[in-house]
C-alpha cells in the first residue's frame, strides 16, 4: 500500500513548482508530490522562454494576468535576490516605429497606468540617450520590466521543497487516472500515486491530462513555437537592455523583441508559428495525431480564417532568415543577417476554445478532486509565485 499525498501536481514546470511551494509554505504539513515526466524541472515552457520579468503593462484591467503580473514580478524578483538566483530590474523600452502604432502605444500607457505600472513616454531624442541603436518615433519605458533566470528558479524551488520532504518524481509520466473511494490512483509509468487532490500544471498537455482526469476542458492547447536567433558575440552590446515593438492587439504574443539575457546573450525573438506537435521545437518535429487533431478542430478553422494572412508571414519569416532579420531592423537597423545565429526556440500552451477565440487570460478550472490550469502563458512565468498563491489557497477553501 503506497501513502496517500495530500495533494499532487502534475508538471515541474514553474508553476506547478510554485504551486507546490505555495502549499508547503501555507502548512508544512501538507504531503506533497510533484510529477514530471522529463528528468529535469521546467524542461518546456519555462526552460525555453525570454527570461523576461513583464511589469503588467499589456493586460486588460482587471485581468488575472493583469493581477499577477505586477504583484507576481516584483514577489520574483524579492525570491530571486533572498536565493542568490541572477536577476536585474533593466526596464524595458516599447517603441512605436510607424505614426499609425502612435494610438496603440497611447492606449499601452493607459493600460499600463490603469494596471499601476510605472510608465515613462520617451521621445525619439531620450529613446537615443537611453538606446543608440533603437530607431522608433515615440517609446514607452518601462523600468521595472527585467530579466532573470527561470529554469534557476525552478531548480531552488525543488532544491526548497526537498528539505521540506516533498515527494519529488522526475521522469514520471501520467498516464491514467482512477477513483478509490475518496482518493484519486494517479497511474504513471513508474506505478501508482495515491492523493486527495491533484493540480494539473501539465502546461502543453494540460487538456490531456485534464481528460485523464475526468473532466471536459472548455479549450483546447494549440501549440504556438517561437524561434529566437541570438547575436554573435561581438554584437551583444546592440542594445542595452529589453527593446519591444508595439504589440498587434489582434494577437496574443509581444512581438519579436531583442531581449538581453542575465547570462550576457542578445536575443532576437520569439516569432509565433504553428508547431507541428505538442513539442514540436522545430519544422521537422510533427505528429501525426496532433495534425489530425488540428484538422478536425473548429476552432482552429474559423482561426485560420481569421489570421491566415498574420500566419503566412510568419512562417515565411520562419523558413527566411532575410524576412524575420527585415522585420527586427525596424527597431534596429544595424542588424544584419550575419550578426543572427539560430537559437533554441519554445512552444508556447496557447488554448483554444471551439469557436476559435484564443483565450487571452490565465484560465483555472477546479471540480472536487482537482484543479486544471487550462491557460498558463506569458506572464506566467513572471506571476507563477502567485499562481501558486492562488491555487494553493483554492485547495485550503475546499479543505476548511
Ligand atoms: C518562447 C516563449 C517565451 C516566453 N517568454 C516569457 C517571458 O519572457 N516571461 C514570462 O513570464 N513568461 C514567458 N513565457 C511564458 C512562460 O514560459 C510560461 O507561461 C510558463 O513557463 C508556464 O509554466 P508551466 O509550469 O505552466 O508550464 P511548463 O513549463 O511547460 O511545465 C509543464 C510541465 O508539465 C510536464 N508534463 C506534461 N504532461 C505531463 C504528464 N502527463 N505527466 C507528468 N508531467 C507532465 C512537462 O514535462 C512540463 O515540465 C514564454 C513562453 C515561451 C514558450
């Protein structure tokens, strides 16, 4: 008979890590596991992503995302200074380079103000002082944007629940789920987990898991991949910091930005294309189930539809190095082609409901035994101590 947890989470990603030190720290008590099928914690989203600490500038007031994100990036940065995890307040700069961005950088600054973020506007003369290199009309600063080092966050976050004595599973994959009376039987292809709750954190297969559990999720993952180049070292010092364009408010992503990364790195990214397979970091990776699925979903038709036009460019952007190096020299026209290596790229969990709306917020939904984190993109790295936070005390209303 194996002991029954408290509660289990699915996926040592950085939000199931958080979430699990959540409940560690609101009652030591608590028995914990964590389940990840990769040998290492934050192996997907988390280890493939900007490393950017966002500020709440681009959320809908009164949005989750809204909320977290302010609060989540300053707890993330508090965190990474107590554990000697690399972290700098660098700001950030979001520049308009064509007169009709010009209302949509306005509408930024009111978001940004009406999130309590600190927003500066900079001429192009104080856009100059602060980014040589940077060509734009008008720019938001953004000076509590900065950059840390996620997957080092993960690590000290299983390295703190350890000591507590939290069942830590690397390379454990769920694989089914079964009622026993009160208790839920996690099947993994290392054996049984017994629990009492579960979270589901699973990132790009959270509706997967969602299904195992029982539930319907009201959207579904379409994995988005965004690929980086990242520059030579002799052009690193291109910018000084964070450089972002002003986002299409039609879409879910930021844009490709020139991020300087806390290990000294420039990189130039992440564009948005469709991958082929849940983890499918490259053109190469595909599955066929996956595109099945694709074909058969509505949602994605009426998508398609909708963006087709925004889509073809970015996968010509993709495959042709020439476009994606055109699209970035609008914020920095010194960059050249032979300045960009290719980088690692991510796959970002964006869902998707039926009728083709991609859901813009963080999206939890919880019955008796569980709680399935169904909408975890950026900032949900930035707000992932707070996500945490959240559900951690979901889990405590059901237990008082
Ligand atoms: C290209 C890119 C750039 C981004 N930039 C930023 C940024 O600069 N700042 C920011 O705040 N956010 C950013 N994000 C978003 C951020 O990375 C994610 O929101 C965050 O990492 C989500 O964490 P997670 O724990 O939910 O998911 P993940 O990190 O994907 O973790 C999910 C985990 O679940 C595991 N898993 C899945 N299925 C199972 C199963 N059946 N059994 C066991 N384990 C399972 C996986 O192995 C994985 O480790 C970016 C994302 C991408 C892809």
């Amino acid at each position: 008979m194996t002991a029954t947890h408290d509660v289990t989470i699915i996926g040592g990603g950085i939000v199931g890590l958080a979430t699990a030190h959540a409940l560690s720290q609101a009652d030591p008590r608590c028995r914990i596991a964590v389940l990840d099928k990769e040998r290492h914690w934050g192996a997907h989203q988390t280890g493939h992503n900007s490393g950017v600490i966002h500020s709440g500038l681009y959320y809908a007031p009164g949005s989750a995302k809204a909320r977290f994100a302010r609060a989540g990036g300053e707890a993330m940065y508090r965190f990474c200074a107590e554990h000697g995890i690399p972290v700098q307040r660098t700001g950030k700069v979001v520049v308009a380079t064509a007169e009709d961005q010009l209302p949509r950088l306005a509408e930024l600054a009111r978001r940004g103000t009406a999130n309590g973020v600190r927003v500066e506007e900079l001429d192009s003369a104080r856009l100059r002082e602060r980014e040589p290199n940077v060509r734009g009309l008008r720019a938001l600063l953004v000076p509590d944007a900065g950059i840390t080092d996620f997957p080092a966050v993960c690590r000290t976050l299983a390295e703190l629940l350890a000591e507590r004595g939290a069942d830590l599973r690397p390379s454990t994959e769920l694989v089914g789920v079964h009622r026993d009376g009160a208790e839920l039987v996690l099947a993994t292809d290392r054996g049984e987990v017994r629990t009492r709750r579960a979270v589901n954190c699973a990132g790009l297969h959270s509706d997967v898991v969602a299904e195992l559990a029982g539930a319907t999720p009201p959207a579904r993952i379409l994995p988005f991949r965004g690929e980086y180049y990242e520059t030579t070292s002799f052009r690193r010092d291109l910018v000084n910091a964070l450089v972002y364009p002003v986002p299409d408010p039609a879409f879910p992503f930021l844009g490709v930005h020139l991020t300087r990364m806390v290990d000294g790195s420039l990189h130039v990214g992440p564009n948005a294309v469709p991958a082929l397979a849940r983890e499918g970091y490259d053109w190469a990776t595909w599955s066929g189930e996956h595109l099945r699925r694709l074909v058969r979903d509505p949602g994605l038709r009426v998508l398609a539809k909708e963006y087709w036009r925004t889509g073809a460019a970015e996968i010509a952007r993709s495959v042709l190095k020439p476009l994606f190096v055109r699209a970035a020299r609008q914020l920095v026209p010194d960059l050249r082609s032979r300045d960009l290596l290719r980088a690692e790229a991510g796959v970002r969990a964006q869902a998707i409901t039926p009728d083709g709306t991609l859901v813009d917020d963080f999206l939890v939904v919880e019955d008796e035994h569980w709680v399935h984190v169904l909408n975890a993109p950026s900032p949900a790295a930035t707000a992932s101590l707070l996500i945490g936070e959240d559900i951690a005390a979901r889990i405590g209303a059901r237990d008082r």
